[in-house]
C-alpha cells in the first residue's frame, strides 16, 4: 500500500462502514489522534473496526470495574497504551534505593490490569512497548547499572514479553520500540506536543503506528500472508544465470552477492517460522535449478522451496498455478520480482497478490521488505518449522497418484493413520493458529486465540477433538479442529469445524465425523446440532452437513439423531 498521511486517515476514519471488530483504546496519554488514525487504517485495508477512545489517563479507573464503560463496550480488542514519559516520571518518583525493582513492580501492576481484563471481558489485549530514550544521566553506563531509567526499561519490556508468552496468552505485545528506532526518535516523538496535549507520538508518526496495530489485528482475523513467491534472476542473485552461468552470478562477495546472501538469509528465516517460499522465473528449469544444487554461496536450497515453475510461460498464469498447487489464498501470496513490468502484469492480472515495488538499488531491498512489515504473526507452534516439507510431500503424494487407475486404491495405498484427541496444551498453539488462519475449510469462521483454546479445554461445558495424519510419505501434522460446545441436556452444538485444505478428499470429514457423532453419545447426548456461516472463502463447505449425513432444519442450521448415523467408509487407521 502507498504511504498515507495523518490527514489522509483522518479523512477516511470519517467513513461511515460498519465495523467488522469493536475495538476501546485506553492510555494514559492523550489517545484521540491514533484513534482516529487506526480507525482511518482500518477503512483504508477494507476491515473497518468500531473504535471507542476512552478517557485520559484512565485504565486503572476502566479495566478494574467490572461495570466501566468498557466493558460494557464489549470490545473485541483492548489497546493499551502506557506511555515512556508516564513510565519515567513513576520511574524518577521512586526513591533511588528501590528503582533496581522497577521494572519487576511495574510489570506486576500490568499483570493486574491483564487479569482483570481476562476476567470481566473476552477481548484480546494488545499493548504497546516502551520505546528507549537516552536520558544522560548515566551516559552508557545506564547499560549495566540496575538504578537507571535506560536498564529498567529494557527489563520491562523483556519482563512483559515473558508474561505474555508464559501466562497471558491472549496479550498480544506491539513493538512501538521497533518504530521508533526505524524513524528516529525525533521523527517519532515531538517534546512540544508531548508538554502541551500529552501525545506521545508524533502526528507524522500516526499512520506507523495505526499500521502496525492493524498488522496485528488482522492477522488474528485470519488475513495472513502465506507464501513469498520469488523471481531468481537479479531478484534471488545478481546477474542472468543463463547467461552468466554458475560462476558469474553474484553471490557472497562477489559484486553485490552480500546484499542478494542477506535477502536469502531472511527469506530462509521465514521459511523456518512457516512462511511457504515458491520460485517463478523465465527460465529453463535445470538452469534456474543449478544455483540451488550447485553453488557454494546459496543460502536457499531446493529443499527450502514448497513449489518451482521455471518457464517461458506468463508469470501470471504460473502464479496461478503455484496458487492452486499450494492451495492457498491468493491474497496470501507475496511476489518479489525486479523487473517493472513484471510486476505491473502480476498486479493488473492477479489484484489480490501483494507485489511490493523493489528499489533498483539489491543493497536496499532486505531493509525495504523488512520495512513493509508484511508477515505479521500472532501464534508459532513447532508445526511451522516443518510446514515445506509437508508441501513437498504433498507433492510426492500427487506424483504417485498418477500411477494408480483407481482412487481408492490410491489413497489405500497411502497407509494413512490418523489421532484424533481432546485439545491438549502442547497443541493449543496450532489449535489456534488454525482457527485464526482457515477460510475455506470453516464452518463458522470463529476465531480463537490460545487462552481461548486452553478455557474451552477446561470448560465442562465444551467438547473438542482434534486430528493428525500421516502417511507413508510423511507428517500432515494437526489437520482438523473440532469445537462442540453443550446446546441443551441432549443436543450438542458443533461451534467450530475446520480443515486443512490440503487433505480434503482422504476420508478425513466422514473418520472425524465418526469420532465426533461417537463422542456426543459418550458424553449423555442424543442429538448434534451445527450451523454454516457464509464468507467470501468458505463457499466450498456450503452443503458440507448435508453430505456427511446431517439434516437440514433450514438455509442454516443442521441436526443429527446420533443413533441413527450411518458410520462413513475411509482408509485412515485411527490409532
């Protein structure tokens, strides 16, 4: 997206678009101006959010009664913002004999405000860190003495960081340090402004910010990107491997081979945190291929790419086909290539594809694409690190597929095993990354965070099963999700069922369905009951209940008599 100014969103927040989330944000510093900018972005990326701006310097006051106009807001997400300058102030008002415990004191007091949200509202908690300022009063020194402003900083920001991986799972931390030392800190915070209104970011600094809080949110809304799909030729390496041959790329040290080693460095990192990489170059396949098996100085290898077209062919149409082999989004997709026309045919044929515009210069490309910020997380589970591989056998299953005249000696031959489980804490991660990231295959496209997972695990009331696969060609990992929660003394209410893409057609639907009608009859219930939302990407499971067995009670809602379903046929032992 093009840059926007502070007057630019504020003219767009005038929007009248009902909000798709609610959203309160309450500091205690002057909040106006970056709600209106938030709201502003929101209209700007098409998710429009219903922005409530609280009173100044009020969250004790807001998040500790339970009746505060808060609450009674029912947001979907509460922004805290505790600003630097407050932060210094408590800091210099401590006696000098106690500040070494700063940092410890203050984190308690924003674990108090965390629990109170938990307790008294379902919204997710995002909050700002404290940016650095140098105070001069220690000079570097302020580094390793526990006394000063500079240390305790440091440690709150880490001590937050920790109590939100460890114990608030729905505190979403944002880095508005990370911005500053991006902008400078004259460019992010103005003295004046600060003394007069109490603003503690600057308005040329606005639309960072509200960019940044709509990264995150977003994210937990399922919009996501999935997948970098790379040009080589001058975009992976310097230089035309078709010409230059494999000792006349430049790679290493070679020319600018530290800036191409520095973008594949990055993209590497992706890949290991479960960004899917895929190659689309005009070229001949074993020549584009050669850099990844042969040269010394290449950071990526085959085994790091989930899906490669080298051709003659149009790269939108090849874009179109890595979609449909990866069996994503294609507003998933990001595409780095350095030629302009290239990227002006992909953005024309292909709009939802995000196709940055790559400076000319390959030393400024990694921190461009650093800048742009577009691969927000908001869960990482251990299943991301092997997410490639899963697609590259994937691969292998479709080669062998062509082999066999029959498709069910096909998926017979693939010795499939599934697990099918209530929700356990190793797997919350991916249960809820599941639920935040799944269009297509959803039901109901609720989204769910961790803590959400870990309470419904632990409610009496609700009933979850999840499920993996694996074959003989390898993990499928956690593919399915299945959420019931109690509707009335007999029936069970299915709240949430999602799927994989990518093992539809394998059995999966009826053999968890099987498991799920056995379960409901366990549990004391006679009847199971269920409900399809329509989105613009789940039309696919529109008649889903209908074909797994489920009655139509109207356009819909479902029902099953449990004791008289008919058990489905498939392949997967369940073990």
């Amino acid at each position: 997206m093009e840059k926007v100014s502070y007057n630019d969103l504020r003219k767009m927040a005038k929007s009248t678009a009902e909000g798709k989330k609610k959203i309160a944000i309450i500091g205690d510093c002057a909040t106006q101006q970056l709600a209106t900018a938030i709201r502003g972005e929101s209209i700007r990326r098409d998710y429009p959010l219903t922005v409530m701006d609280c009173d100044y310097d009020q969250m004790e006051a807001q998040l500790l009664d339970a009746d505060s106009k808060v609450y009674e807001f029912q947001p979907d997400y509460i922004l805290l913002f505790a600003s630097a300058e407050k932060l210094k102030k408590r800091f210099y008002d401590q006696p000098v004999e106690v500040r070494a415990a700063f940092a410890e004191q203050e984190c308690q007091r924003f674990q108090m405000l965390w629990q109170s949200v938990s307790q008294y509202s379902k919204a997710k908690i995002l909050m700002f860190d404290f940016p650095e300022e140098e105070d001069a009063v220690f000079g570097s020194y302020a580094l390793r003495t526990k006394v000063s402003f500079a240390y305790q900083t440091r440690r709150l920001n880490m001590l937050m960081s920790e109590s939100a991986a460890d114990a608030y799972p729905n505190v979403y931390p944002l880095a508005l340090s990370a911005l500053q030392a991006m902008m400078s800190r004259s460019a992010f915070f103005e003295n004046r402004t600060w003394y007069l209104a109490k603003m503690a970011v600057s308005t040329n600094a606005l639309p960072a910010v509200a960019s940044r809080v709509l990264d995150t949110i977003t994210a937990l809304g399922g919009k996501t990107k999935k997948c970098v799909i790379l040009d080589l030729d001058n975009t992976l390496w310097g230089g035309v491997i078709g010409d230059d041959g494999i000792d006349g790329i430049q790679l290493g040290e070679l020319g600018d081979g530290p800036a191409f080693t520095a973008l594949q460095r990055w993209l590497l990192e992706l890949k290991n945190r479960g960004i899917l990489l895929a190659v689309c170059s005009k070229n001949n396949e074993d020549t584009a291929k050669e850099p990844f098996e042969k040269h010394p100085e290449m950071v990526l290898r085959l085994s790091d790419i989930a899906a490669f077209i080298a051709n003659w062919e149009n790269k939108a149409q090849n874009i179109s086909q890595i979609q449909q082999t990866l069996n994503i989004g294609m507003d998933s997709l990001v595409f780095l290539d350095d030629n302009p026309f290239e990227r002006n045919l992909v953005r024309e044929m292909l709009p939802e594809v995000t196709v940055p515009e790559l400076p000319e210069d390959p030393s400024a490309v990694p921190a461009y694409l650093e800048s742009l910020h577009l691969f927000e997380a908001v869960s990482y589970s251990q299943e991301d690190t092997v997410r490639t591989s899963q697609y590259q056998a994937e691969a292998s299953r479709k080669s062998a597929m062509s082999s066999f005249t029959s498709y069910d000696d096909y998926l017979n031959a693939l010795h499939m095993e599934g697990r099918i489980q209530p929700f356990d804490s190793f797997h919350f991660p991916r249960i809820a990354q599941l639920t935040q990231r799944s269009n297509q295959f959803n039901l109901r496209t609720i989204r769910y965070s961790e803590s959400d997972v870990a309470a419904m695990a632990e409610n009496p009331d609700y009933y979850t099963r999840y499920m993996t696969l694996a074959d003989k060609y390898g993990e499928h990992g956690l593919i399915s999700v299945v959420i019931c929660k109690k509707q009335s003394e007999d029936t069970l209410f299915i709240d949430t069922w999602l799927m994989s893409c990518r093992v539809l057609r394998r059995g999966v639907e009826g053999c968890l369905f099987d498991a799920v009608v056995q379960m409901t009859l366990d549990a004391g219930f006679r009847y199971l009951s269920a409900e399809y939302i329509p989105t613009a990407k789940n039309a696919m499971v529109q008649n889903f209940y209908e074909e797994i067995g489920m009655k139509k009670v109207d356009d819909s809602h479902y029902i099953l008599d449990c004791r008289e379903h008919a058990v489905h046929s498939h392949y997967i032992t369940v073990v």
